[in-house]
C-alpha cells in the first residue's frame, strides 16, 4: 500500500494546493511513484501541473457520486517523471456526494493503484466535508500549511478538532507530519510570534522545515510546473527541496 499525505487546513489560501503540488514533484524527484489526488473541485493541481482537462475527463470525484467508479480510471501520467494526478472535477458542488468517508480508502487499496504507487498526497477543500473527512480517514500523515498571521491559529484549532476526531474513530492510524509555515519570513515580528506560538501549543518537534515567502511559487503555478523545474535555483526551490527530503524519511525505508 502507498504511503499517503493529506495536505489540509480549515483555512483557504494556507498554500495547500502549492505544497500538494510541489511535495508530490520532490517526492517524484526522489525517485518514488507518486500519485497527486486533487479533492478540491476548484481543481488547481492540474493547472498547477499544466495537465488539461475537459468534460469528458474521468476525475477523482466520480468515485463520490458512483459506486462502480474506479480511481484508476481517473489516473493520468503528467509531463513530470514518476508523478502521475487524479485531477479534480470542476462541476462537483460542495454537499454533493455519497455519505461514506470510507469511499477513498477504499479506491486506494484498488489493485492497479497499490501495483503502481509507492506515495499518494491529497490536496484537500477547506470546507469541513464529506471529502475532507474522506481524505483523513485514508490518509497516514497529515501535513498543515499555515500562514503566520494573527488568523491563522483558528484554521489550525478547527482541523486539530477534526483530527481528533477522525483518530477516534475512523482512521486510527492518521498521524500530524507536522505544522509548515507558508510564505513565512523572520524578519518579520509576527511571523516569529506565531510560529513560536504554534510550537509552544504543539511542540518545537511539530514544526517542519519552512516555506519561506516566494513570489517565484506563484510564477510556477501559472506556468503548469512544480518550482523545481520552473526555478530551480530559487528560494522556494531550495526549500521544497529540503521539505521533501524530510518528509520522504517518514516514508518505509
Ligand atoms: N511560499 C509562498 N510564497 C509566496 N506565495 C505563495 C507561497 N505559497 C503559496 N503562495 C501563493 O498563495 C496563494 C494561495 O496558495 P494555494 O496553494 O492556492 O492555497 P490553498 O490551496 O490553501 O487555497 C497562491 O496564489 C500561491 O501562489
Ligand atoms: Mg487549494
């Protein structure tokens, strides 16, 4: 089975769909079969990935409205080695769907995608939903992009809640691979007292290699390719880099 990331916070613009998208590419780099699944219909993995999609695209989001639907079937190689996307659906409204947070489990342990992928990461919708609550029940590490700002700590309390939640019932094994600061600079007070704040409530340990503020990540993402292609000498570049190879020890050796 694949060892698989969920990337989420209550909060919108944490930098989720960045980091699912550029985790996956640093994973792919290192040489494991990665699988990026897109549950946010706003669908921005595949734009982020320059992967185009049309109506007639089979996406992750058939298999919550049919029970015959096969992730598999959803599963496309992109222009990047080893990193193939399960994109999203663009038409899927929020509420819709079958009322089984066990679906996506359940399409992971399908034959072709256990043979093909040794990684799986998902990006998640903010929305406390039948998806989200999906992706934690078939996830092993949970990964939390925050932003540090006065805000931010409500989004992190909200998932926090969830989690606790979902550890108590139906995923037992979902462990926190750690709170990641986003757009982060430490120059600047706030950014320090958060940060700080964040470790202080959940330990120095749950901190993980920072994201520092790049303007070059959003440049990326409008060219369709992970940061360390599109600048591979930038900032983010270089911390990407640095988050993946910490993240991959997480992995079975
Ligand atoms: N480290 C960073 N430096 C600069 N901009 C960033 C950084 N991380 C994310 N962004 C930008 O912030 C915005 C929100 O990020 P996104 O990944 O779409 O968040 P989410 O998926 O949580 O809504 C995007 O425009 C993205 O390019
Ligand atoms: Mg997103």
């Amino acid at each position: 089975m694949a060892v698989t990331f969920v990337v989420s916070n209550r909060k919108g613009g944490t930098g989720k769909t960045t980091v699912s998208v550029n985790l996956a590419a640093e994973l792919a780099a290192l040489g494991l079969r990665v699988l990026l699944v897109d549950l946010d219909s706003q669908g921005h993995c595949a734009v982020g990935l320059g992967v185009k999609v049309s109506k007639a695209t089979p996406t992750v989001h058939d298999i919550f409205r049919r029970t015959d639907a096969r992730l598999a079937t959803a599963v496309q190689p992109t222009a990047f080695d080893k990193l193939s996307l399960a994109p999203a659906d663009t038409l899927f409204e929020h509420g819709e769907g079958l009322r089984d947070e066990g679906l996506l489990k359940r399409a992971l342990e399908e034959e072709e995608i256990v043979k093909n992928f040794d990684v799986v990461v998902l990006d998640t919708p903010p929305s406390l939903d039948i998806l989200l609550l999906n992706a934690l029940t078939a996830a092993n590490w949970v990964v939390v992009p925050f932003v540090p700002h006065p805000l931010s700590s409500e989004g992190v309390k909200q998932l926090m809640r969830v989690l606790f939640k979902i550890i108590s019932g139906t995923n037992q094994q979902l462990k926190l691979a750690g709170f990641l600061p986003m757009m982060g600079n430490d120059n600047i007070r706030i950014h320090r007292t958060v940060t700080g704040d964040v470790a202080n409530q959940f330990g120095v340990s749950r901190l993980l290699p920072i994201v520092r503020n790049d303007i070059r990540l959003a440049e990326a993402f409008a060219a369709g390719k992970p940061i360390r292609y599109y600048a591979p000498k930038s900032r983010a570049a270089e911390d990407f880099s640095r988050l993946g190879t910490f993240l991959a020890q997480l992995l079975p050796q």
